[in-house]
C-alpha cells in the first residue's frame, strides 16, 4: 500500500511539473555570441528556476560568428537578443523594428591595445598605423572614435589602415597591426597567457575616454511589444534576467561554474571573465542611462552609419515595471 502511494504521489507530482512546463509561456533569447560568462546572468537565472518562478520557459541560443541577432530576431528566430545598440541602431534604421528594454551592461568593455615597444604610445601616433577591429557590429564604437580624432579609415599617411580582425589576438603576436581590439573580460586575457605582461601593453580603453558605446543590451521588435501579453512577458523575463545577474555578481565562480555546464570553455577563463564582466554590471537594476543613449546616437549620426535621430529606439517601460 505504501508503495502504490508513493507511486501515485511521484505521478501526481510528474504530472504536476508536465503541467507547469505547459503553461509556462516560451522565451527565445539569442545571444550575441558564443557561451560565455559575458551572458553568466541569463544561464544563472535559467539555472536556477528564476525565469521558472516567472512562468517563463527560456531557450537561450548560443551566438557566433555567422549569426547576426538582428537577422535572427527579424526573422521570428527569437523574442529577444542581445546586441550593442550600435547594431541595433543601424538595423532599426533599416527596418528592423528593435527596442531596448533593458541595458546590463552599464560601461563598455571594448579596447584598444598595443605593445609598448611598438610605434604607438598615444592617440597622436595613430596616424599611419594598421589598426585592428572586429566587425559584424562591432566597429561602430572604433569608427566614431577615429571620426572624433578626425582621422580617415582610408588608410595613408595621414590615416589609419583598418585591419579586419579576426576575434582573436593572432594579429598583434603576428605583428599584422600595430594595436589590436580586444574586450576587458576576454581577448585581453588572451593577450596575457599569451605571454604579455600588463606593463608592456598600452591600453586605450573606450569607457576611460568617454568613447564608449552601449553594449549587450537587450532589444525586442517594436510591434511585439505593442501586444499587452506579449509585454508582461517581457517584463517578467528581464526581471528574472536581472536576478540571475545579480546572483552572477555576488557569486562568480558559481556562476562561472554554470556556464561551464552550459557550454562555456575553461573554468579558470570563465571565472576570471565574471570577474570582469561584473565591473561593467554594475548595480544589475537594468536600467539604461538615457546619457549614454544619446552619446551611442550621436556618434553613429557623426560618422553617418545612421542618417536620421532614432525615435523609439529604447523604453524605461519594461525595467520600470520588472525592478523595483
């Protein structure tokens, strides 16, 4: 008797979560790129049932060099992405209706770097110089700074060359470029066990000058949002997100940890990537700061990446609603 009761109870209760997993309304989030502790506070909050307690079933896609998340979202392969807004920007200008509903990632993590035994010490030595910077999105921040340096990206002497980069270090240690893009929470690093040391790289870093643009925001379709339910769904998935951010900041490893089992390479590099991650996180509340809004805006006006003022491009809605 006992065990038909026992039996019957784990039933119920298989039934029960078989139910609950039915009910609970889908989520699609594609990251930007591979898995990685950059996105820790979205593994985090899956890991450990935060999206589940908002009855929410979240499918995070990993990104990667052939996946643009703003083809993905435009063609209903997500609800949700995260991109920098220079991308979103630029999509939106071209019909992609994206809004920002919420912002992480409150400072930047993009860099310059170069040996300090090489011909760059300063922005006044770039001219004539091969520069290396990442695409698909990714050169927006690089080309404003240079458009507020007044430098062409033609190359010539009184220029600089653009080097396509591939997203590794392998351009500065094969000395193809005189400075490198890496970002503070990995290609830096990568730079190190490579065998740099911190005094011998000069660093010029986006977010120290005041150069820097939004980063690994997060942005559904305009339309979508106009659909009540579709909203409050939004609003539980970003207050979720941000307490698996906030988990991720207050507990690195672990959270290092679940990347790891999601995918991620290197425990060591996860954990020291959360480390820095959680510096450009800040208080986790997800709120963007209509400052760095205008800045990001402006600077893609400048260079002509976009031709027009962007209207509608983020809301305080969601973030208002979801934190407290």
């Amino acid at each position: 008797m006992k065990r038909l009761m026992v039996s019957l109870m784990a039933g119920a209760m298989s039934l029960a979560a078989a139910q609950a997993a039915l009910a609970a309304d889908k989520v699609t989030l594609q990251l930007k790129w591979v898995t990685q502790s950059q996105f820790a506070g979205y593994y985090v909050a899956k890991e450990k049932g935060f999206y589940t307690d908002e009855g929410l079933d979240v499918d995070i896609k990993a990104g990667g060099p052939d996946i643009a998340p703003e083809q993905v979202i435009a063609g209903g392969g997500a609800d949700v992405i995260v991109d920098w807004m220079g991308g979103a920007l630029a999509a939106r200008e071209k019909g992609v209706g994206l809004v920002n509903i919420a912002q992480p990632y409150k400072k930047a993590g993009m860099e310059l770097v170069c040996p300090k035994d090489g011909p760059v010490k300063s922005e006044a030595d770039f001219k004539g110089k091969t520069l290396g910077v990442w695409f698909f999105g990714n050169e927006y921040p690089f080309f404003a700074w240079m458009n507020k340096l007044g430098l062409s990206t033609e190359g010539g002497a009184d220029g600089v060359t653009v080097l396509k980069q591939s997203f590794d270090v392998q351009p500065l240690i094969q000395k193809q470029a005189d400075c490198i893009s890496v970002m503070t929470y990995n290609e830096y690093w990568q730079l190190i066990d490579a065998g740099f040391k911190p005094e011998e790289l000069t660093v010029f870093n986006y977010t120290a000058m005041g150069n820097d643009l939004l980063e690994d925001g997060l942005y559904a379709l305009e339309d979508k949002l106009k659909d009540p339910a579709f909203e409050d769904k939004m609003v539980r998935f970003v207050r979720a997100s941000m307490k698996g951010w906030k988990y991720a900041v207050d507990n690195p490893d672990e959270a290092a940890g679940i990347v790891v089992d999601n995918g991620g390479q290197d425990e060591n590099h996860q954990k020291r990537m959360m480390g820095e991650v959680a510096k450009l996180i800040d208080n986790a509340d997800g709120k963007l700061i209509p400052a760095a809004y205008e800045r990001t805006a402006k600077a893609l006006l400048d260079q002509k990446i976009i031709t027009k003022e962007p209207s509608g491009a983020w809301t305080s809605a969601i973030t208002d609603k979801a934190i407290k």
